[in-house]
C-alpha cells in the first residue's frame, strides 16, 4: 500500500502555519470563546429573576403575562 503526501505539505516535512493566523484575529475569536459561554449565565440568570414568583413562559398566555409583569419601560 502506498500513501502520497498532499501538494499543500512541502518536501522538507516542514508544517506550514494556516493563513491568517494574525494576533488582529485570533484575539477577538479567543476573547468570543471565553465570554460566550457567560451570555448563557446571563439568559438563564435573567429567566430565573423573572420566573422567580412561579410564573412561567410554557404557554402564549403565561408569556404575556410574565412580559405583563415585568419592570415597567422608563420614560
């Protein structure tokens, strides 16, 4: 059985860094992997304050009634 080396891989063996591998980029894909996961603290935190009276979103009605008792918008 013979495998071949992909055209992409140079002879020497050498790995070859992926393009566009700049700090520019990497940066703000590493600061989205670490604070994502907290917007999904915050949602379910948000969802626990409003259902914190037993109310609950399982049907139109009750959602409307949740949103109903919810702060009022300030002027």
């Amino acid at each position: 059985m013979e495998t071949s080396v992909p055209s992409s891989v140079p002879p020497s063996g050498d790995v070859l860094a992926p393009a566009g591998s700049s700090p520019t980029r990497s940066l703000p894909l590493a600061l989205a992997l670490f604070s994502a996961p907290w917007g999904f603290v915050v949602a379910n935190g948000a969802y626990a304050w409003a259902t914190r009276a037993g109310g609950g979103d399982g049907t139109g009605a009750e959602a409307l009634a949740l949103a109903a008792a919810g702060p009022a918008p300030r002027s």
